[in-house]
C-alpha cells in the first residue's frame, strides 16, 4: 500500500511529503471502511446459532470454521428447510399409491320422529293387518329410540390414475431439485467460509508485515535523530524518518482495522459471537495445484456439478408435470370397501359389508387440458434451454477458473522474487547509509519497495488460494477436496 507514496518522496520538499503522507493513509482507511456484506441481502452471510461468549480465547482452523459454517449457515439452513418441506411432499404423494385403511366405531343414543319420515299415523295404521288379530298394539308411537353400536374397517386405494402416476414422478424430482439445490449450497458455504477464512490471514499478514515495518522505521528515525545530533546528517534526513514511521504507524492502525472487520465478517457466517476473541490457527497455505486440462476438469464437473444436477432434475420434473396434464384424459380406477358390526339396543351383532369399484374419465374439458400442457410443455422447453446453456456456463467457468489459478500462481512467483530483491536492496542501502555513502532518503525508498512487495506477496498468495477454491467449485468437488486445492 505505502508504495506509491514512498516513491513520491524522490521529488517532493518535506511539506508535500507530509500531505502525500496524509493522503495515502486516509485511502487506505477509506478501503478499511468499506461495507461487509449482509445477510440481510445474501442469507449465506448469516448464521442462525451464535455461540455464547467464552471467558477464553478461542482457536479456529480452517477445518473447524468450515464445520461450524455447514451447522449454522442461514442460507444453507433455508435450503435444508426446503429440501425437507419437498420430501413430505413427496411422502404425500407417494400416498395416493398406497392403500388408506381407516379403523371407525362409535356408540350412541339415536332418535328418531317417523312422522318427519313420512310415517305419520294414518300410514302407521294401515299395517295393522301384519298383527295377529289384524289390530296394531296399543301404544305405538312416531317417536322411536334405540341404542346403535357399531365399528367398521375401511379400505381405500387408487388402481390407476394417469395424473397421480405423473403427480409422484413430479414430486420426487421436485425433491431431488431441492437435494442438488441444499448440496450446492454447502459448497457456497464452503466457498465463502474458506474464503473469509483466507482474507483473514492475509489480513493477519500485513498486520504483522505492517508491524516489522514500523520497527524498522522507528530504528531508522533512532538513528538519525542521533546522527543529527552528532551532526553528521542534515534536519532533513530525521524529518524523512519521522514521515515514515507516521506513515508505518498509520499503515499499522489500518491493517489491524481491516483485520479486525475481516474476523467480524467471519465470526458471522460461522454462528460466533462478534465479542469472542478468535485466534486462527491456520497460516496461509500454499501448494502448486497439478496441472489440469479443461476436459478433465469438465468429466469431473458435469458428474459433480450440483447444479447442473439440480437442473437435470428440473427438466425430469417439468416432463413428470406435463405427462400429468396429459394424461388427465386417461381413466381413473378405484376401489373402496369397508367391513364392520352393529348392534342395536342389545339385540345381538349383525355384519355390513360394501365393496365398490369405481371407473372415470372425464368428457370434454379439452380447452383446460390444452392449456395446462401447453404452459407445461413451454416450461420444459424453457428449462431444457437452460440446460445446455448451462452446459456451455460450466465449461467457460472451468477455462476461466484454470486460467485464474495459472496467472495467480505466476504471480506468486514473481511476488517471491520481488521480495526476495527488495529484502536485498534494503540491506544494501542500509549499508551504505551506516556508512555515510548515502543520505536516508534511498533508504527511505527501498523501504517502500520491500514494503510494497510483502503486501504484494500477501495479496498474491490470497489470490492464488481463492483461484484454487474458484476451481473446486467450479468443478463441484470444493466441499470433498477443498483441503487439496488449497495444499494442506
């Protein structure tokens, strides 16, 4: 970050060093302070459990912060909440398969007022000649009681309907799509958990680079302030050492401002309280990752790819829909029965039996027919499209994703070399400026160059990672292999 200001100081007096100096920190601030995304616009920035405050500190690896992602995670939460709600309703279609047997028995008291039946008494009357003596019995009335008890089985299943044969295919690929839509979450999860993870140590980085820096400064202003004072060195030189340990100071307060909204970022999207002390305990990996050609790559992503599996499911279930309004012209089948026993007033138990087959079809409903299989069928054409475009998404994604790894991993090599050469020259001119060859002002410089080139490599080893995670998600094997792209 100091870089391009150091460089300034070649060709400005000590008052437009102080302002560059001004300037340069109040961007990096100005970097600091830009906003963290929120889960209230993307779930998979949130997490649903916060873990209470420890009294102690509390160590995380990459592993461990990953596993607390996949428990707690909003946005992966909300895909497992669905992916069950789409399983039951798979379950309930997979009922109308299945046999319904239903036990029933009740008792009761039951009156009845044969008058409101139609028998009044003049009908009653005229069955007098069914008695012995062709007289009814004396008091007869229209109001009847009797004590009815009874229990039944009843026995429903569906034979054939072409609607609910199709309505289960739908429902189970429904459910698939929810089970590739919840896996392609967890590899987001652990996508942007590692990746969080990553920007914190690289964060960590060049706190501890910044730190070095403003030792070496602070030595630096110690020894020409008492070189001054010898007067062996002009007011000019302990000015310019003073400017960079200020500019080393802020550059310090920045990059621990950075780290500490970084960890805040993180603790978020594992379920840790923002309060707890953290300490990572993994450094910044590096690996070469093996060279892999894009056709590898695509076998191993059109297997993997959750969703691509996701949509595959998608174009099954659109096919199950429209098969359904198809075959709603078809007939439909069913068979109920029931058995059971009643008694009334006591009077000994007598079996009910009913078994009833019913057929149909429909007539004409040809206008709502064609209707729902037309928006049907425009669906599953919809969705096929998109499955070979995503064909086509999948192997850009790749080639961009190799080409990424690649020109990240040439960075880090230069920006090892970089540092290598400015570690050097820094000695060098340290040298000569204990020697009195040199005034501070090369010093100054190289200082600035090794400065830049330290957070050249953190970036650079950042990138290099993320590229790598790019890569395995890219290929849908980030949540199984993630530890191998990264080289740990």
């Amino acid at each position: 970050m100091p870089v391009k200001r150091m460089h300034h100081l070649v060709f400005r007096p000590a008052a437009a060093v102080l302002a560059a100096a001004a300037l340069g920190s109040a961007g990096i601030c100005a970097r600091a302070q830009s906003a963290n995304p929120s889960s209230a616009t993307d779930p998979f920035y949130g997490s649903v459990t916060v873990q209470p405050v420890t009294g102690g500190l509390l160590k995380v690896s990459l592993d461990d912060a990953i596993r607390r992602g996949l428990e707690t995670n909003l946005g992966l939460k909300e895909s497992e909440y669905n992916q069950k709600v789409l399983h039951g309703e798979e379950n309930e279609a997979l009922q109308q398969f299945l046999p319904t047997i239903t036990l029933t028995g009740d008792t009761g008291v039951h009156q009845y007022n044969l008058a409101a039946e139609g028998f009044s008494s003049g009908v009653i009357s005229k069955f007098g000649a069914l008695f012995p003596g062709g007289v009814l019995p004396p008091g007869i009335s229209t109001i009847t009681r009797n004590d009815l008890t009874e229990g039944q089985i009843h026995f429903e299943q569906t034979l054939f309907s072409g609607p609910v044969i199709a309505g289960y295919k739908a429902a189970r690929s429904a459910e698939r799509v929810a089970y590739y839509a919840m896996e392609s979450a967890r590899g987001q999860v652990v996508q942007n958990v590692a990746t969080a993870y990553l920007e914190a140590i690289a964060a960590g980085s060049e706190v501890e680079n910044a730190k070095a820096r403003e030792q070496e400064a602070d030595v630096q202003f110690t020894h020409a302030s008492e070189a001054h004072q010898a007067g062996t060195v002009a007011h000019l030189d302990v000015l310019r050492a003073q400017v960079e340990l200020q500019t080393e100071e802020q550059a310090v307060i920045a990059a621990q401002n950075n780290l500490d909204k970084d960890m805040i970022l993180l603790k978020r999207e594992i379920g840790i309280d923002p309060a707890q002390p953290v300490e990572l305990t993994d450094n910044a990996p590096y690996s070469e990752l093996a060279l892999q050609t894009p056709a590898e790559v695509l076998v191993i992503a059109y297997k993997n790819r959750q969703n691509y599996q996701n949509l595959i499911n998608q174009v099954a279930e659109d096919k199950a829909i429209h098969a359904a309004y198809r075959s709603r012209r078809l007939p439909t089948l069913k068979f109920s029965s029931y058995w059971g026993v009643s008694t009334v007033d006591g009077a000994g138990t007598h079996g009910d039996f009913s078994a009833v087959g019913t057929l149909s079809f429909p007539i004409f409903r040809e206008a709502g027919l064609r209707g729902d299989e037309d928006a049907s069928k425009a669906q599953l054409d919809a969705d096929t499209a998109q499955l070979a475009s995503l064909r086509t998404q999948i192997d850009e994604q790749v080639r961009d994703a190799l080409l990424d790894v690649a020109a990240t991993q040439k960075l880090v090599d230069v920006a090892r070399s970089n540092v290598a050469l400015a570690t050097r020259a820094l000695s060098d001119e340290t040298d000569r400026v204990n020697a009195g060859v040199d005034d501070n002002l090369p010093l100054v410089t190289a200082q600035a160059t090794l400065a830049s080139a330290q957070t050249n490599l953190v970036q650079s080893l950042y990138q290099y990672n993320v590229a790598k995670l790019a890569l395995a998600r890219a290929a849908g094997v980030i949540e199984q292999e993630y530890r191998a792209y990264l080289g740990q």
